[in-house]
C-alpha cells in the first residue's frame, strides 16, 4: 500500500485545506470529493476499487493545548464521594 498523498491525483487540489476532504481506494490512490463525486462517481479509475473518506493521519491532525486524551490515566482524576 502506497502513503496517502497530499493533493488530488486528478485535478491537483491541496489537502492541506481543511475543507478538502480525501477519499482513497484500499492502495492509498487519493482523490479529492469534487473528483470523487464527479466523473469518478466514487470509483478509483487505477484499480477499479472504492473511493472511500480518507482518515486522517497523526501529521495531520492539529495540535489542540491541552492535557492530550488518554495519557494521565483515570487515577489522576478527582471523584466525588
């Protein structure tokens, strides 16, 4: 499986707009949704396979400040009673 790519391979469009949503086939070919939905009609046209919404990668999710979820552990936190 090839690593998600960071623009459209049809018409070149950024992902890094977040409100650019990729969609990829189970080989990592990745699309954006005006591509997708258009003359692609959800269809990866190298594999034949479906163009389903990409997830998105740790390097891509923005950095919230914080206590981050799951690290401190439930016996950190205070209960009443």
């Amino acid at each position: 499986m090839s690593s998600p790519k960071g623009k459209c391979q049809r018409c070149s469009a950024s992902f890094e707009d977040e409100s650019t949503d990729a969609y990829s086939c189970h080989h990592g070919c990745t699309f954006c949704g005006e591509c997708r939905n258009g003359d692609l009609n959800g269809i990866c046209p190298n594999c034949g396979g479906e163009l389903t919404l990409r997830d998105k990668t740790r390097s891509e999710i923005p950095f919230k400040s914080g206590r981050a979820c799951g690290l401190s552990g439930a016996s950190s936190l205070e209960h009443d009673g």
